[in-house]
C-alpha cells in the first residue's frame, strides 16, 4: 500500500487534534468542589484572591472568576475591565496566590 505524503500529514494532523482534544484542558470546578478545597485550606479564599486583584488593578471592574483544575494544579482565572476600559485576563496560583498572568485579552 502507498502512502501519499498529502495522506500521511493529514493522519498526523487528525491524532494531534484527537489528543489535544482528550482532555489537555483544564476542568472547571463547581461552587461546591471550591468550598470544600477552601476548607481544606488548600486553596486561598475568594476575599483574598480580589484583594491580590485589587492590588495589581485598582479601580477595576470584576467581570468573570473561574476557578479551574489542571494538572492536579487549582488555577484562579480572573477577567476584568481596567479603569481605562481594558480587558485583562489574569491566572492566579489558588493555593499561594501566584500571579501566574497578566495580559490583555483578545
């Protein structure tokens, strides 16, 4: 059996988009799974994380607080709107409270 290079790229590419689509992402956690690893202490309250918010971008606006697993690691993901108008999107550590990013989002 030939194989076409043409052939062989798209069986490449069709495995790539399988396994990054098998669960490379990270898993959003429910207000109940969030309560209960705060009461484990391992991972910060929310007071604390918009304080850390607050600090980095006074006078901003709070859009959005998602609180993500991956990798066995507990992400905080905070959009808000600067005081310009800008969005940003941050990524906190949720255990220590890690400034893990600070951009602008697309």
């Amino acid at each position: 059996m030939r194989v076409t290079l043409r052939t062989a790229a798209y069986v490449c590419l069709s495995a790539l988009a399988l396994w990054v689509s098998s669960g490379v992402s990270a898993r959003d956690l429910s207000q109940d799974e969030a309560l209960r690893l705060r009461e484990q202490g391992r991972i910060i309250p929310l007071e604390k994380l918009l304080e850390l918010v607050a600090q980095r971008h006074p006078q901003s606006s709070l859009l959005e607080v998602e609180l993500e697993e991956d990798d066995d690691i507990y992400i905080y993901e905070v959009e808000l709107a600067t005081r310009d108008g800008v969005v940003r999107e941050l990524e906190f550590d949720a255990h220590t409270g890690t400034v893990l990013k600070d951009e602008e989002d697309d």
